[in-house]
C-alpha cells in the first residue's frame, strides 16, 4: 500500500465566562478564576483538536456532529469528542502521525500546564507524547485574548508503509533536555 498523509486544521474560541468554576483546557482542570463559557466543558484546545482531526478525513465539523443544541452534549467532557474523531479516524484507515496547537490567551498563564496538557492529548490520540505540541501565546493585552481563549491545531495523518516504523519508534521513552 502507498505511504499517504493527511493534514487537517482546526480553530475554536470561547469567551469567559462571569462566573468562576474550573477552566477545562487540553483535557486539563487548570485552577483560574474565570471559565469559559460553552454548552460543552468549553476546553476550546480539544475543540480545536477535534476539527482538525474531523477536517483531515473530510468529515463533518464538531459543531455538526454534535450540535450544541441537542442537550446531550449540555456539559460534555470534551475528551469524547476527541475520542469520537479519532474512532472516526482509525475506521477511515489512518494513524495520527503528529499534532501541533496553539492556544491563545492572556490569562492564566500556561507554562505549568502544557506538560500535563500533552500528556492528556497524547493519551487521547494514542501517540507518544513527542507527537504533540502545546504552544501559547499571549495578545499583549490587546482583544479578544482578555475576553476569552481561542485555539488552533493542525494534525497530520499517515496511513501505509511506514505507520509499523512509526509505531515502534514512538514507543521509545524520550529525555528532553533544554539546549542539548
Ligand atoms: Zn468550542
């Protein structure tokens, strides 16, 4: 079988809240004094991540799938909408080969959190967490990021010769170490 890729974008924003509660971000709780509002649990980074994955096999957006008018959805914990989109892709034939996110945002700051972040995105997609990426930036105080938290992920799919490879090399621990 040819080796073949896919690549899918994705963007969400969500706007905070007046009342405080958990903030949901990557499949992370992050203690904020602001959450943001949504039908769902309102994590904007998975919602991001979902349509990227949805968009690279050219299935239907988040929002179709899962309308945020019917009230099943009403408090959804984003994870299984991750968990929906990567069914969606392994049936259709496809590994997630990497995905990269930026999440925009003044407040709270993330750097202690993209750590546990990753690691429950790569949970989700079932890749190593080199695979994932977890950026941010903030907008200088400028709108909308002091309004709310918006986010973009790109994902790329494989599917042939090659995924084995792949597979067995992302099972090898990694030892990140700044300035190496
Ligand atoms: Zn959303």
């Amino acid at each position: 079988m040819a080796y073949s890729m896919r690549i899918g974008i994705g963007y969400d924003i969500h706007r905070f809240d007046d009342q405080s509660g958990q903030l949901k971000l990557g499949g992370v709780t992050i203690p904020h004094a602001r959450r943001l509002a949504g039908h769902s649990d309102a994590d904007v980074l998975l919602h991001a991540i979902t349509d990227a994955l949805l968009g690279a096999i050219g299935a239907p957006d988040l929002g179709e799938l899962f309308p945020p008018s019917d009230p099943t959805y009403r408090q959804a914990d984003s994870r299984w909408f991750v968990e929906q989109a990567c069914r969606r892709v392994h049936q259709a034939g496809w590994q997630v080969g990497n995905v990269d996110t930026t999440v925009v945002t003044d407040t709270p700051t993330l750097t202690p959190h993209k750590a546990k972040m990753r690691q429950a995105i790569s949970r989700l997609l079932k890749v190593h967490v080199s695979a994932v990426s977890v950026k941010a930036k903030t907008t200088e105080g400028l709108p909308p990021a002091t309004q709310g938290i918006s986010a973009q992920a790109v994902v790329l799919l494989t599917k042939g010769r090659g995924n084995k490879r792949r597979r067995q090399g992302s099972r090898r621990p990694i030892h990140l170490r700044p300035g190496r």
